[in-house]
C-alpha cells in the first residue's frame, strides 16, 4: 500500500478513486454530481451499500470524495493528469444534502471508531500509535476539518431552503 500523505487522495486506493471516476465518470458528466459519484463508488465496490459494511477502501473512498468536492470548490478546478487534461473538461460540481449526509455520516463513523465485525475501524487503526494508541496528529486534524466542512454545507443549505421558503411565501403575488 502507498501513501505519501495523510489525505486519502495521496493513497494508491485514492488514485483507484480517481481512475474510475476518470475513466467512467468526467467523460459524460462536465458536471460532477456527488449523489452519482458515490452510486457509481458503490457499483464499483468502492463504498459499503450500507453504513453497517465497514473497509478501509470504504473509508478512504468517502473521504477521497470529500477532499474532490472540497477542492473544487476551494479552487473551481480539479488538478490531475496534466498529460490527458480529462480533468479539464470538468465544469462544475454539485452535491445534494443527500449526497453531503451520506460522507458526513461515514467520516462521522471514522471518527467515532464505529468498529467493523473484527472490532476496529481500520483505516484509524492504521493512523495510531503502536504504543500510546494515540491517532497521528495531523490526519485526525484532516479528518475533523472534512467533517467540519461537510456539517458547514449541511447548514448552510438548510439556512438557504428555510431563508429561500419564508421569502416564497412572503413575496406577495399580483393578478
């Protein structure tokens, strides 16, 4: 297994994320849809069909789909393979509160260790001590800004369908 970061993008099972998504995705979709990605992650048995199927690709799927969102929208671009420019032809992103839900739920599991049948989250597992059983700093602190992020969303929707609905209702209407 190669990692070379603490982002789940910076993993070889990250790149498998970016392959299928370059190769059977970004072709048809200029604009990426989150709800789509993680059907299609989950066709790909890249995610659990269900919260209760807990992997450590699972859990580095969900959080590689979250670093893809959040880069696009911290940047309005994705940037991979500079050579076949797929990445280029992506125009936009959206996530329904579905979508957002969904990754909020399984990184919130991360975090809370919700263990597997053999009792452990592996992907955090992974991430702690051998001897003071204490998680690496760095990658807890990366763990809790995605979540952060992804409850923000969450929020910040809710605040714009309740804001948008009162003012629906308030505008009055002429015949």
């Amino acid at each position: 297994m190669g990692a070379w970061g603490i982002k789940a993008l910076e993993r070889d099972e990250g790149l498998d994320v970016l392959d299928i998504l370059k190769n059977e995705y970004v072709p048809e979709h200029p604009v990426m849809d989150l709800g789509e990605m993680i059907e299609l992650m989950k066709e790909e048995v890249m995610l659990g069909s269900d919260f209760s199927q807990i992997d450590f690709l699972f859990d580095n799927t969900a959080m590689a789909l979250a670093e893809l969102y959040f880069q696009w929208k911290d940047n309005s671009k994705l940037d991979y393979d500079h050579e076949e420019a797929i990445w280029d032809k992506v125009t936009g992103f959206t996530a329904s509160k579905e979508a957002l839900a969904f990754l909020l739920r399984q990184l919130t599991d991360i975090k809370n260790e919700v263990p597997d049948e053999d009792g452990i989250r592996e992907i955090v597992d992974l991430w702690k001590n051998e001897d003071s059983g204490e998680i690496a700093p760095a990658w807890l602190e990366h763990l809790n800004q995605l979540i952060d992020r992804l409850d923000s969303e969450q929020e910040a929707r809710q605040m714009y369908n309740k804001n948008t609905g009162a003012t629906l209702l308030a505008v009055p209407m002429t015949v």
